[in-house]
C-alpha cells in the first residue's frame, strides 16, 4: 500500500512565502510523477504543479508560474513545493498526489491529506 504523508501549511501575509512537503512510502510505489493541486471553497480543485520522479520535468499552472518551484529529493519519494510571493487568493488546502505528469486529478492514483495554506490581505 502507498500513503502520502503531507506537512507544512500555515498563514502567512501577502508577499510571503511558505513551503509545503510530501513524502511517500510503500513498498509498491512506481508512480512516474508527483504533483501539488488545491481547493478553496466553493471551488473545484485546481492543479498547481506536478514533477517527473526519474527525469524532473515540471509543469506548472499559469496562476503560480514564476512565483511556485516544486522539486524532489534525492530518494524521488519526497515532494516539495517553496511557494513564493504569495497572494490572498493562493488560499486553499494544497493536496499532494502521485500518478503519471498529468494536469487532470481524476488520473493520479494516491493522495495526501491536504495542508491549509491561508494568506492574509
């Protein structure tokens, strides 16, 4: 069986920034990609960022392009998302996930707990 265990989280003012991890566990663990995606109410989830465990490649949305860096460890079964420059709508429990480098939730095969990330005006 795979979990992902997430920590960090937090509030945080505008202009700020905060850091979000994810490790994974789990003899079984393959999957390609790890990724970050988040929900606030009223709102559907949304992706924000997503890796290649074997060849780095990243893909992030257009709302946190240059302002979100998402990376792994040495072991490609942690995840990290620095999140930078943040704004009052960045709002939202961060969820991590782990399946292929796709933007489409529906499509990753596990997921974290979430983390509230909350940033005041």
């Amino acid at each position: 069986q795979v979990q992902l265990v997430e920590s960090g989280g937090g509030v945080v003012q505008t202009g700020g920034s905060l850091s979000l991890s994810c490790a994974a566990s789990g003899p079984t663990f393959r999957s390609y990609a790890m990724g970050w995606f988040r929900q606030s109410p009223g709102r559907e989830r949304e992706f924000v960022a997503a890796i290649g465990r074997s060849d780095g490649v990243t893909d992030y949305a257009d709302s946190v392009k240059g302002r979100f860096t998402v990376s792994t460890h040495n072991s490609k079964n942690t995840v990290f998302l620095q999140l930078n420059t943040l704004k009052p709508e960045d709002t939202a429990v961060y969820y991590c996930a782990a399946g292929p480098l796709t933007r489409a939730a529906s499509l990753y095969d596990y997921w974290g707990q979430g983390a509230q990330v909350t940033v005041s005006s």
